[in-house]
C-alpha cells in the first residue's frame, strides 16, 4: 500500500465510523429541514420563511450562508474552505413538489431503517448529508474552496437559478449534486435532456361555407408542421418527440386564425440538441399566408458522460470502495440543475443523495443506513474531490 493509498484508507475509516456515531443527529437534521415548506414556484413571498429557515439550521455548519434574493424565492450560498481561484460546487435544491400546509399535514416519521416525509428524498435527506459531511471532515481540512448553492426552483426549471447555477459551475473543478441516486444507489453519470417548445401558427379566418377559399386554415397549417415534426423523431438514439398540448380555432363554421401546440422534446446527447433546435428553426409555413413561431419554453441540454465524468465515476468508486460501500452509476430519463452545468466540461456527478423511494409521492423516503454511508462517501469526496485531485488518490 503507498502512502497515499494509506492515508486514504484511514481518512475512510475515520470518516465511516464518525458517520455512523451521527445516524440520530443526522436524522434529526433531516426532520428539521422536512418541517420546512418550500412550494416550487410559489414566489418571493412564500418562499422567504423557507430560505430563512434553511439558512439558519444550515447556518449550524457554516456561518458563511447569504441570501441572494430571486423573483421565485431566494438562492442560498454557503463559501468555505481555503482560499483558490476554483473550487467544488455542491449544489442541491431547497423547493419542493408539495404545497404549503403538506410539512404538518406528514410530518417526517422513522419506521425501521426509513425515514419518511414530503421531500426526504428529493433533496433534504442529500442536503443533511452533504452540510453533515463538511462537519464531519471539518473546514480546515477541505484542500480546496466548496461552494454550496441551494435553489429555489429546481421544480420548476429553475429559471430564476439557472445564470448562477452555470456562473459557479463555468468556475467549479467538479459539481456534486444531490438529487436521489438511482435505485440501490447508484449514481447518475448522464441524463437525458428535456426542451419544450411553442409553436404557434396564424392563420386568416373566413367562413367556412360561404367563402372558405379566402381563409388560411392555421390548425390545417398545424397539422402539417407536426407531421413534419415526426420526422425529426429518432428513436435510435434516444430523440423523443411528444406533441402534449394543443389547440387552435374558435367555432367549427370558422377558418381557423390561430393554433398552438407545446413539444416536448427529449434528448440522450448535445448533438441530438443541436440538430432539433436546427429542425425547430428551420421550420416554415407551407400555406400562403399563413406564420408559424417557435419559442423555447424550457430547456435543460442532455447531460452526456463526458470523459472528465468517466475519470470522475472511477475516481468516486476507489473512494467508495475504500470506505466499504458498492457503488454503481447509470443513466437517468429525468432531468436537475446538473444538465444545466454539464455542457461547460466540468466532471459532474450526480444522484449523491442518499437512497430511497416515492419522490414526488406520498410515501417518499429514504434509507437511514443510505444517509449514514452517503454522509462519509461526501465527506470523503470534500477530501478528495475529483478532478485536480485524481492522482491524490494512489
Ligand atoms: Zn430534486
């Protein structure tokens, strides 16, 4: 065993059983930031006790926390560790699918070695593990900088987060995100990507009995469009094309003036991204007469697995590995902050969160022994972070 090797078997040894000795903290953590309503896309208002509240429990960690204040409710920053020019971005999400009421109406409760409530799994069991971890391993010893960015619509498609999501990002060595893994754990190494477009077409309108040679049938015009749409499709590498809204005209005796539908696009690579959006663009209207606009709605690009990603999975595995803990990785159909991030080239990994179920259902929860062993796998990780620090680890 080399020095290295050495020093880090005993750091992962340290670090399993400092873990271990905080399972009833850790869970306490995770009730505390469950009691915390924190509605995506709620605004402002609602949001502003929910920032408050997790700025002051997390504050126990770091007392570097500041508000930075978004139309959808505020991003939290926590800076610590040493000074340098980058650092490792940790970035997880505050919001939640419930409603405001639901923390009380179920409040977080332990049966056997789960923890259930609204919001454990997606993403305050990660949360506690993530701050349980900088503690455990301590400030002084991070080699270097961690930036922790908590956000208040990830729910929602973070529009409010995504310019300081991809600034901290476009600085970061590596980003650790702390969505659920996969099932049994595994961590996310790629996810598809997820577009949604408006297409709206005009028309003119003309009686549809009287005269209808003067009207422009914008649902006719529509209709084509998304026939041609279908074409754009590839199944074979993953480019799904679903039309899941549409509407048009006013009264069947009517040409139609106007017709809109919403695309939902889904995507395995940045290639695939990029020939869709070219498709979207270059579509026109085939009626005289008639204009057709494409707005973006939403999107979050494919999050490939990068080589940087690859060296990064290996890395996180001898990590795992020297604390004891099997670890996979895999592809997610789902999308979170890390596509955002993904593109700049930076190694991202993400589903550190720990094991679990039900996320966006009523029986979510997770696995206390998954938060106890995710607790020392991100300690481990502020240790060793991947990226510059690869070859650290012999
Ligand atoms: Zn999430």
């Amino acid at each position: 065993m080399t020095a290295r090797a050495g020093q880090l078997a005993a750091l992962a040894a340290e670090l399993s059983k400092g873990a271990a000795q905080l399972e009833s903290q850790l869970i306490e953590l995770v009730c505390e930031l469950t009691a915390i309503d924190a509605p995506s896309g709620s605004g402002a208002e609602t949001m502003g006790p929910a920032s408050a509240a997790f700025a002051r429990i997390l504050g126990r960690f770091s007392r570097s926390a500041e508000l930075l204040p978004t139309p959808r409710g505020d991003l939290i920053e926590f800076k610590v560790g040493p000074a340098g020019d980058t650092h490792v971005l940790v970035l997880g999400h505050y919001d939640t699918v419930w409603p405001a009421g639901t923390a009380a109406e179920r409040p977080a409760k332990v049966v056997g070695d789960s923890l259930y409530g609204p919001g454990t799994y997606d993403m305050r069991g990660g949360i506690a593990a993530a701050f349980s971890a900088l503690s455990l391993l301590g400030e002084a010893r991070l080699p270097i900088p961690v930036r922790f960015l908590l956000t208040p619509d990830e729910e929602t498609g973070s529009a409010c987060s995504r310019e300081r999501i991809v600034e901290l990002g476009r600085a970061a060595q590596c980003a650790l995100v702390l969505e659920p893994p996969l099932p049994a754990g595994g961590i996310k190494t790629s996810r598809s990507g997820w577009t949604v477009y408006e297409l709206t077409v005009s028309g003119v309108s003309a009686h549809a009995g009287l005269e209808p040679e003067r009207g422009v049938s914008a649902i006719d015009e529509l209709c084509d469009t998304i026939v041609e749409l279908r074409g754009v499709a590839d199944a074979d590498v993953g480019t799904t094309i679903n039309v899941g809204v549409i509407s048009g005209g006013t009264l069947p005796n009517l040409v139609a003036a106007q017709a809109t539908a919403q695309v939902d696009v889904r995507t395995r690579s940045t290639a695939e991204d990029a020939r869709v959006l070219d498709a979207l663009a270059s579509l026109r209207p085939r009626r005289k007469g008639a204009g057709l606009k494409v707005k973006q709605l939403h999107s979050r690009p494919a999050m490939e697995r990068s080589p940087a990603t690859a060296l990064a999975y290996q890395h996180i595995q001898r990590l795992a590995r020297a604390l004891g803990q099997p670890l996979g990785e895999g592809h997610a159909g789902g999308t979170s902050d890390a596509n955002l991030i993904a593109p700049l080239g930076l190694p991202v990994i993400d589903g550190l969160g720990p094991d679990g179920a039900g996320a966006h259902a009523r029986d979510e929860r997770i696995l206390i022994s998954s938060l106890v062993e995710r607790t020392a796998l991100l300690a481990l990780l502020l240790a060793y972070p991947p990226g510059r620090a690869h070859s650290a680890v012999a």
